[in-house]
C-alpha cells in the first residue's frame, strides 16, 4: 500500500484517530492516502485548509477538470479515479470521461474548457514555458485574473499532493476496481490500483 509504515488505527494518537475518522468512507475503511498522513495529521489538515480557500472561489466543474489534466500529466492514479469520479457523477456519462481523460482535446469540450485544461498541463510540465501569450489566451476565453489565478493554483497545488502520494508509494484504493473496467484500466495511468494484479503504465498522448 505505501513505502512506509502507517499507523494502525489501535495505534492512532487523538489528532491521528481524528483525521482517520473525519475521512472515513462510508463503506467503513480509511483511504490510503489518509493513511499516508498518520505521522503528519497537521500537514492533511493544512492541505485541506488550502483546497477548500481555492476551491471556494472556482465552478466545481471547472476545477475537476483542471486538476483531471494536472494529475494525468503527473500520471498519477489515485487523482485520475477520484477526480473522474466526482466528474461522472455530476457531470459527465462514463463515455464522455473515457474521451475527456484520453484525449481531452478531441472530447467535444467546449474551447474554453479546452484552453484551462491545456494550460494547466502546461503548468505542471514546465511552468517556466508559461508566457504572457499563455494568459492572454485564457483571457480571450473570459477568463478574468482571478479565475486565472484560481486555475493556476488548482494545478500546481495538484503537484504536491500527486507527487507526495507517488514518492510515498501509495495505491489507489481496492475499492476503484468496482469501477467500469474500461473505466478504471483508462484512468489507472500510473501506480496500479490496490488489489491489481497487472499495471498498464501509459503517458498521456502526445498534443
């Protein structure tokens, strides 16, 4: 499940049994990315102060789709199922997902939508290849400076959780292979879900 050793629940200190219990699923386990967190419960929670200020000033659909495109260029699994998740159920048919986490450009998004999600892809490859050029074309859509922002810090927030989970070796949860096979085989782009018994390890498409 991890790299390291995380904490057993009979273990867990007060601040640890808190966070275990406040992300509790209600089939009853605690994600594995909570678990990652047990020797850290102020960092969880610090992270979880940061997204919610960003997220409370962006259109939720917006910003799953930024940070669907940030975590398939990082190739990170866990975010690919969870994000697509809130998509799909809100959102999108599982068919139109397929498309939009395949190839988001030839998924019949709107250009809008298009330009966020290229431009946060651009920010989690190389922000420094980001130009005034970038910015002004989110603006050419009706992006105001402050969505602009939002947009920004969605994706590069995405970089640390993404990549701390990675370097840490933490698998998706079991509980994503319920998932429709195509489904979880599309958005399983790097560490296998818990319980796999194969990888199929993929980089994005090149656009």
């Amino acid at each position: 499940m991890a790299f390291i050793n995380t904490i057993p629940e009979e273990q867990a200190s007060d601040d640890v049994r808190r966070m275990y219990e406040e992300n509790r699923k209600p089939e009853g386990y605690i994600p594995n990315y909570v678990l990652a967190f047990s020797h850290r419960p102020e960092v969880m929670s610090a992270w979880g102060n940061l997204l919610n200020v960003i997220k409370s000033k962006m259109d939720p659909r917006r910003y799953e789709l930024v940070t669907l495109a940030a975590a398939r260029t990082l190739r990170h699994s866990y975010c690919m199922l969870a994000h697509s998740l809130v998509l799909s159920e809100q959102f999108y048919t599982p068919e139109q997902l397929i498309r939009i986490a395949t190839n988001y450009r030839t998924a019949d998004l709107a250009p809008a939508d298009v330009a966020i999600m290229a431009y946060a892809e651009k920010v989690v490859r190389d922000a420094t290849a980001i130009t005034q050029a970038d910015i002004d074309e989110l603006k050419q859509h009706g992006y105001s400076d402050d969505e602009i922002f939002d947009i920004t810090t969605a994706a590069t927030v995405r970089c640390f959780f993404s990549k701390t989970l990675d370097a840490l070796g933490v698998e998706p949860d079991e509980a994503y292979l319920a998932l429709d096979e195509e489904l979880h085989q599309t958005l399983a782009i790097g560490r296998p879900i818990a319980g796999q018994n194969t990888t199929r390890h993929r980089s994005p498409e090149s656009e």
